[in-house]
C-alpha cells in the first residue's frame, strides 16, 4: 500500500441532517482542525437528489487521486415521504445515487446505480475503498435480505467493484455476522485496513482489521471503550492532517445528541479515548451519518468562496492583511498567525484573480532564519507598495534589544523572492530623537499622494506619518510627525483620498478582545488634524463575528469597487477557549461611501 505525499490543511464533512424537509439531501461542513465544525452554504444543502426517492442519506465522499476527481455515493432514501422504516428495510429502493466533481464546487448531475441483489429490502450507507492490489474501488454497503436457509430478513453487508461508478461487477455478500451488520466503514493505514462497523443488534461498533480487503482478511479487535458506547451508528473515521492521531466519530442517533468523537494514536490498540464535551464542535446543525474527507489548502480555499460566510476568504490562521493589486492579479500580505504572543517568523503571500479563490505563493521572508540580518522574530503586519518596476514589502520584527521595529523588503515580482534591508527603516531610538511619541514602531501602511509622493503610516498608542524617500528604502525624516485627532487609536492606521478628502482608518482596543474594532475620520490634510467620525467596523456577536479589526482598504480597478479586508477570531469561537487573539481569520467585505461622500459602516 503506497503512502500519498499530498499535504491536507483541512476536512470536508458531507451528511444529511434528519427526517425533514430538505433534511435529507447533502450537506457541508468545514473544519480545520477535524474537531470544530462550520456549516457551509448558509446551513443548506448543497446537494440535491431528484430521482428515486428523492431523498439521499448516508452520504460517502471518496477522492479518486488518479482521475483527480471526487465521488459522492449515497442512500437512496426519505423517511421524511412518510413510507417509514418497515417498508425501507423490506422494500426499500435497492439504487445508490452518485455524484462526481472534479473540485468539490461543481458537481454533476446525479445518477442512480441498482447495486442490491432482487428481493433486497435496501441498499443503506454505501461507501467506497480504493484498492490499489486491483486498481479499484470497492464498494460496500448493507441490504436486508433472506436466503433459503434464513426464517426472516437479515442486514448484511454486500459489495461490488467499480472502477467509474458507473459499470460495476456483480454484487456479492461481503461480511456476515450472527447479529444484524450495518454501516461499515473501512479505513486503510500503515498497509493495513481497518473496519469499523454498527452490530445492529447491540447498537455498538465493532472493529476488525485486515492486511487486504478480502472478505476472509480480517480479524476482530477488541475495543472496549468504543464497545461501552451504545446506541450509535454511522461510524467514520479520518486521520488528523498534524499529527499521527486519528479521529473515530460516531452518531448518536438513540439519544438524538449527534455526532461524538474519540481518538486514538495506535489503530491497532483498538485503544480509544472519548473527547470530552467543549473540546469539539460539531456545528449549528445536527448532522447525522456522513463522511469526512481531509482536503488541501486550495480545495479549502474554494469551498470557502462558493459555501462560505460571505466573509471568510482565506482558510487557515492569518491576522493583519494588506492586498494590492498588481497588474492584473490580487496580492495579499498577512501576518501568519495561531502562535502565542503573536511569535511566528515568516511572511507569507497569496494571489487571487477574482479576490476568492488564493493560491499559496510561499514564505517570502523568514525572521527565524538569516533572511533578515536584525530582526529575531515576532513577524507581524506588512505592507506592500510597487514603484518604478520594484516591490517593496514593509514589515514588523523584534530587533535584538526586544524593541519592535519596521524594516523593509525588495523584490523584482509581487512573489519575491525578496532580499531584506541590513538595518531597519523605523526604529523607536529614532523615534525617540525626532521627538516622536510611540508604544511601539509596528503596522505600517503606504499611501501614495496625487503628485506620486510616497508615505509610511505607522504606530501603536501613537500613530504617525513620514515621507518615504525616492529610493523607498529610506524616511525623509524632517517630514515625520504624530497624527492628531485618531480617537481611542492602538494601531494599524490606514489613509485613502476620495471626493477631496483624506479618509483615515484605524483599529481600537487591544487585537485580542472581542471587541477590537476600526474607527474612521476624515481631514483636509494629510497630516490632520483628523476630525473623528465614528466605528465603520465593529463585531457582530450574533454571527460569532468577533475581534474584528486591522484592516486594509483597496479599490478594484475594473469596477472602481472599493473593499476592507480584515481579521476576526476563529471561527466556530469553541475552538479556542483562550488567547483567542493569537488565533485569527483573515475577512473580506465591499466599502461603501454614502451620499454625503463619508465611508459607510460595513454590515457584517
């Protein structure tokens, strides 16, 4: 069994949420941890199966790494029609409903595939494994049947080999117990396979593990903690994209308490641990038996833009982004977050032609290694500005005698690579000796005046301004000075100039409070004084929108649309219980300027 060297930075959840009105169709849900889940396309479906019964339950996700394709197989089945349970297991529809896509977003039409034997009462929660001895998927699922010897129905599990989903072998009986089979579920690892299915009699899940997917390959393991568990179904198990550690879930359908987690680091231990309540998050909505699948950065990406928020544009933990666009393509510059005390060492850039779906373009510059001859780490905040064919990428680093300060970067493309300054550019000993008031010499952000004079914009506590020398390496510092009238500022300043104004942005509170925001005032100079106006972005509580705030203002060139681009924290907001403020998500959303030519507070 050959291992994949592909890299997975999150999980897709696709499952159906119970008898009722749209409850049976697909769902999805992200997470990025595997344990903390968001619901995706507002909590609708995305997914709808209009043949058969026009209902599907148990849906499977398999990814088809040499089509480099998806496949998603379920039930056909609605309980919510009102036939019940007696007649879906005696006479239920004997089809699995298919579909296929090739990057999760688009995905075809379904189509109806008769896989149970005549005289099956059902065909329940097919699932699919590929078999790389035969170059195959193997398909299993479970069906009712009575065979002469038999006095009444029995669930068994039954199988089939594809290698399209469309033309299969002949279904076969695979897995045979004393006791009713269903909902099985088949893991391989480490060149073994484990199964994990629900004794429909005790309502448990029993495990077995087997060196290939032959029926008569598998050996039972013991259990016990996942044995206690009772009253469960629809088990599903993943590996954590981190760590060699996996995840079993498992539905607590009898309960009606929805999906429950347990670990282990050993699958051959049979060893599992349950996670307590408050350490997961299954989402707004119940969902009940699905699959989970782990996807990469741009499969997260993607999903984000099609069933997101509407807010979230970039998967994964970043704060303080700054986007520009080059030419005809979108740049954003964030600082790489999820470290505590804001730690982290390198810079990252992502690219975007349409400001939703990024590309991960790489690290650009790591305070952690030689890349900058002063800086020790605590990488935070840069900025970018393009001038005379040049790039220049501003950034914030500790300097050795645990000082903040802002150095500067150059490049010949928006990607680098990018060879630092030896020195900074601002640091708080001149600061001092220019008579400049600062907390700390960190967030700084270009503006670029009508005559093509380039500025630096910075501070914390204190906010100032300076002219950028012709060379952008160097400050003309006779032209620094403090800004006036930034009302209740900490940092992350920002200027704009529209209908004769300067429209000055900036962050309030502290970066790990709910309640960290941005304020807004306007000045006929553009060294003030600032006349204050009042918040145009603030939390959203009943959306879980929290810590929003260092921000970044651009306009589309195209549609002349101007755009905020933002961070918040984590979400679903279970997923740290602290230090929420070190873990945050990067946000975007349209600017408005109102009749009066003011900026408009954004609605989140």
């Amino acid at each position: 069994m050959t291992k994949t060297t592909q890299n997975y930075d999150g999980y897709l959840f696709v499952h159906f949420i119970g008898e009722q009105p749209d409850g049976e169709q697909v769902y999805f849900s992200y997470s990025e941890d595997g344990l903390h889940w968001k619901d995706l396309n507002g909590g609708s479906p995305v997914l709808f199966s209009d043949l058969g019964e026009k209902g599907v339950r148990d849906p499977f996700l398999v990814r088809s790494v040499k089509e480099n394709k998806f496949y998603l197989i379920a039930t056909d089945l609605r309980i919510a029609s009102g036939k019940g349970w007696t007649h879906a297991v005696n006479a239920g529809s004997r089809d699995v409903i298919v579909w296929e896509s090739s990057n999760l977003v688009n995905w075809s039409s379904p189509w109806n595939v008769t896989l149970g034997l005549e005289g099956a009462g059902c065909v329940w929660a097919p699932e699919a494994v590929y078999d790389e001895i035969t170059d195959e998927f193997l398909v299993f699922w479970a069906s009712a049947t009575q065979e002469p010897q038999e006095q009444e129905r029995k669930q068994k599990i039954y199988s089939a080999r594809t290698k399209d989903f469309r033309t299969f072998s002949a279904s076969e009986k695979y897995i045979e117990r004393d006791n009713h089979i269903i909902d099985t579920t088949i893991l391989p690892a480490d060149g073994s396979y484990y199964r994990y299915s629900k004794d429909e009699t005790t309502k448990n899940i029993r495990v077995e593990k087997g060196d290939s997917l032959d029926k008569g390959a598998f050996v039972t393991l013991q259990a016990p903690v996942l044995e206690a568990v009772a009253g469960v179904e629809g088990p599903q198990i993943f590996k954590f994209n981190d760590r060699e550690e996996w995840c079993l879930i498992v539905d607590r359908f009898a309960e009606g308490k929805g999906y429950l987690p347990l670990l282990t680091t050993d699958l051959g231990s049979g060893e599992f641990r349950i996670v307590p309540d408050g350490e997961f998050d299954m989402g707004t909505t119940q969902k009940r038996h699905g699959s989970v699948l782990p996807i990469t950065a741009e499969e997260c990406s993607r999903l984000l833009a099609a069933f997101g928020d509407g807010h979230q544009v970039l998967p994964g933990q970043y704060a303080d982004p700054d986007v520009a666009q080059f030419e005809d393509r979108y740049y954003m510059y964030p600082t790489t977050d999820g470290f505590e005390g804001w730690s982290g060492t390198q810079f990252k850039v992502f690219s975007s032609s349409d400001l939703k779906h990024w590309q991960d373009e790489g690290v650009i510059l790591d305070l952690g290694t030689e890349d900058v001859a002063w800086a020790t780490g605590n990488a935070w905040a840069p900025a970018i500005a393009s001038r005379n064919g040049k790039f220049y990428f501003y950034f914030c680093g500790k300097m050795l005698n645990g000082e903040s300060a802002i150095g500067v970067a150059v490049a010949d493309t928006p990607i680098g690579p990018f060879l630092a300054e030896s020195q900074p550019l601002i640091t708080m000993e001149q600061l001092k000796r220019l008579g400049i008031t600062m907390g700390q010499a960190i967030d700084p952000s270009i503006y670029v005046e009508d005559d093509g004079r380039p500025y630096l914009l910075f501070g914390n506590g204190h906010s100032a301004i300076v002219e950028l020398g012709e060379d952008m390496i160097s400050v003309v510092e006779d032209t620094m000075s403090n800004l006036v009238g930034l009302h209740d500022f900490r940092e992350a300043v920002t200027v704009l100039k529209q209908g004769g104004l300067y429209h000055f942005t900036w962050s309030c509170d502290d970066t790990g409070s709910e309640d960290y925001h941005v304020n807004y005032g306007t000045s006929e100079q553009l060294y003030g004084p600032i006349t204050y106006r009042y918040p145009i972005l603030s939390k959203n509580v009943e959306k879980g929108m929290l810590g929003t705030g260092h921000h970044c203002i651009f306009n589309e060139n195209e549609t002349g649309q101007y755009r905020i681009a933002y961070h918040r924290f984590v979400t679903p907001l279970s997923r740290f219980s602290s230090g929420k403020g070190y873990h945050r998500e990067i946000c975007m959303d349209p600017l408005l300027f109102g009749k009066d030519g003011l900026i408009q507070p954004v609605i989140l």
